[in-house]
C-alpha cells in the first residue's frame, strides 16, 4: 500500500510521528515521507535523526495557512493528519484558536488534498470526540464529521478520507503515566477520582491501525482499536507503589470513564477481530457491503467504554511495559 509512496503527515513532529517515521520507514520503503508541523526547533531536532535519508523530508507550516498545504501536498499520495490542538485546559482557555487549528485546518486540508489528488487520507481521532464534554472533544467530533463528509465532497475526485479513533496513548508527552512518574519521588500521586478508567494504547499500535486504515478503507469509516483497560488507581500502584494516592477532584472537561463508540453510533458499527468500525449514517454508506465486508453488526445500543471493557490489563504487565520502554517514556 504504501511502498514506494509519498507520504505526508501535518504535526509529524509529535509523539506518533516520532513513532511512525520508523515503523513505515522500515516496514514500507515509502518515496519519500514529509513532516509538515510549524515548530522549527522540533523539526531541526527530528531531522537530526535522519541526517542521510533521503527519504524523509521537513516543511514548516501550519494547517491553518491553506495555501501552504497546497505547496507541501504537490506530488502526495497519502496523507495522515496528527496535527491538533490537544491539551484540554488549553482548549478551555483558548478557543478560537482550538477551533482555527482542529476544525478550520481540517476544512484547508480537506481541500487541499482533492484538489492535489491525494488518494487516501487518514485523521486521528480521540475518545473525547465520542459525546464530547470539553471544547476539545466537541472540535475533534467536527473534524471527524467533516473528514466524513469529506468523501462526498470531493465529487467526482478519487480522494478518500478517514478517521482512526484511540484512547490514552501510553508514554506519551503529557500524558498520565510520565506525568506520575514525575511526581512519584514526592511520595503522593494525585487521583482526580478512585473510580476512574482509561483506555490504554501503545504508539505502535496506533501506528498500525492506521496502516490498517489505509488498506482497508473505501471513505468515510471510523475505525475504533479495541485494547485493554485499566483503573487509574492501578496504572499509579504500577508506576510508583509505594506512593500515597491523594483524591484531588475531576478537573474541569474530564471524564470518569472514557468512551470511544457511543449508543448512539451503534446503528452503524460493526466489529472485527481487532477492532471495530463505525460506518457513515450519511449517503445509505452504513449499509454499503465494500465498507462492511466481513464485519459483525453490534447490538443496538452498544457502547464501547474503558468501564465496560472486556480486556483488562494488569498492574504487572503495566510495570513490565514501563520498565522496558522507562527512557522513551515522555521524551516524545
């Protein structure tokens, strides 16, 4: 699928990717890859680790600045779309700007990739875009439902678009695990809740499931991992267990539990061994046998939460992953 191609991803400078850089590199032999992210410092430091490849290029710019893209997709094949505005607080506190960057550079890169004639694009999703509560979820649910509608809008143009959808990214910047481990000298883990869940997720396996994506998509689907759950009480027993857990509160847009397919999408989802599949409501799409293929109706009103998760995973298998990823942890 992806041998030989041109590839390019907006905010590849992130923590996916600093993952999938690698893995396609090695895995596929792509043309070239085309990191497109507006921090200069993040790009001169990932471009270290490519000194001689040819194969891997850096464009700064910014999905708000439409004409830019139109520059950086010139020859693109394929399109994977990470950059966004994602810290929640953030969003709260400034939401003109989460709105320019999620939902307004999704519409200039929708654009742009019709008209260049890239032939598959796949955009991240998030769990908080599932009934979203905070300003970020609701703009990550008005991406998704414009890269959706985006395989009609493209009309007669071969263009098709996508969303992969996942949960808490285990190790990754900002994220909950290298945050405790920071704290976990002081002796005191702050839990907003000890009833919390959370979905957990490896950068490798998101890197996989949108290699999955571009193989098997005809436009339109939103493919769901499935992957294990875990108590926020345990994941801070698996990273420092000698640490007192102090309850400190649900932040503001926070969730108890986190949800990545709702009751409301369970007209159209549809599971397989490794994942689910939430298909289009729009254009009869949901019943359409190419989107479907060997896919299983879920039942109606299914819902897909970190609290009703059938997969679990263990505080010793969390300590055996931390301890063997310990300086990758947070780093990227």
């Amino acid at each position: 699928m992806l041998t030989n191609q041109s590839i390019l991803i907006t905010g590849g400078t992130g923590s996916f990717g600093h993952t999938f850089l690698p893995m396609t590199l090695e895995r596929y032999n792509p043309r070239r890859i085309i990191v497109y992210s507006r921090d200069e410092m993040k790009q001169w430091e990932m471009a270290k680790k490519y000194q001689g490849d040819s194969r891997v290029r850096f464009f700064i710019g910014d999905v708000r600045d439409r004409e830019r893209l139109y520059r950086a997709l010139d020859g693109v094949d394929f399109v994977v779309h990470a950059a966004a505005t994602k810290i929640v607080p953030t969003a709260e506190y400034n939401p003109f700007e989460c709105v320019k960057t999620n939902i307004n550079g999704a519409m200039n890169l929708i654009d742009a990739c019709i008209d260049q004639k890239v032939k598959r694009v796949v955009a991240l999703s998030t769990d908080k875009a599932s009934s979203p509560i905070n300003l970020y979820g609701a703009t990550k649910l008005a991406s998704d439902k414009l890269f959706v509608a985006g395989n009609s809008y493209a009309g007669g143009h071969n263009t098709r678009f996508a969303v992969v959808r996942y949960g808490n990214v285990m190790g990754s910047r900002g994220s909950v695990i290298p945050f405790f481990l920071s704290v976990k000298d002081t002796g005191v883990l702050p839990i907003t809740d000890d009833r919390m869940t959370r979905f957990m997720i490896t950068l490798e396996q998101g890197v996989e499931l949108v290699w999955h994506a571009f193989s098997d998509m005809e436009g339109g689907e939103i493919y769901v991992k499935k992957i294990p759950s875990m108590k926020v009480v345990d994941l801070a027993r698996a990273v420092a267990p000698e640490a007192k857990q102090e309850m400190v509160g649900i932040r503001p847009g926070e969730k108890v539990h986190e949800q990545m397919i709702g009751p409301e999408d369970s007209f159209y989802t549809y599971e397989y061994p490794e994942h689910f599949k939430i298909l289009p409501a729009i254009n009869n799409w949901g019943t359409s046998a190419e989107r479907i293929k060997d896919g299983v109706k879920v039942p109606e009103g299914f819902s897909y939460t970190s609290d009703n998760n059938h997969d679990w995973m263990s505080v010793e298998t969390l300590q055996a992953w931390v301890n063997q990823h310990i300086d990758k942890i947070g780093a990227i």
